[in-house]
C-alpha cells in the first residue's frame, strides 16, 4: 500500500468536512495510516485462513478435535 499526497489530502477534506467549525491544523501521518492498515490486513488474513482451515467458527470460537 502506498499512501500519496492526494490521499492526505482526500482524508485532510473528509476531516474538515466532519467538523466544519474546526479551524485547526489536520496532520495526517501517512506511514502510521499504512502501518495500521498492514496490521489490519494481516489480522483480516489470518482469521480467513482460520476459518477456511475450520479451526475457527462463524462467531470467532474455536472447534472442539
């Protein structure tokens, strides 16, 4: 995944447009935003392949052997 300007700048708009009277600086760190992201894919990925492998259920418990 990589992040560019217009992606900052496209989250910098959805910001102020949540908060209209806001007036402040929006800093938007576009490394953390990427690191969050792969954490969360890989979580998203892991579970996948614990469901598929029928390890997990449905609702996230595990079965019994």
């Amino acid at each position: 995944m990589n992040l560019t300007i217009e992606d900052a700048e496209a989250i910098t708009a959805l910001i102020r447009a949540d908060r209209p009277h806001y007036t402040g600086p929006v800093f938007v760190d576009l490394g953390k935003l990427e690191e969050l992201h792969m954490r969360s894919a890989r979580t998203h990925v892991q579970m996948a392949i614990l469901f598929a492998s029928g390890r997990i259920s449905k609702h996230g418990h595990g079965r019994a052997a």
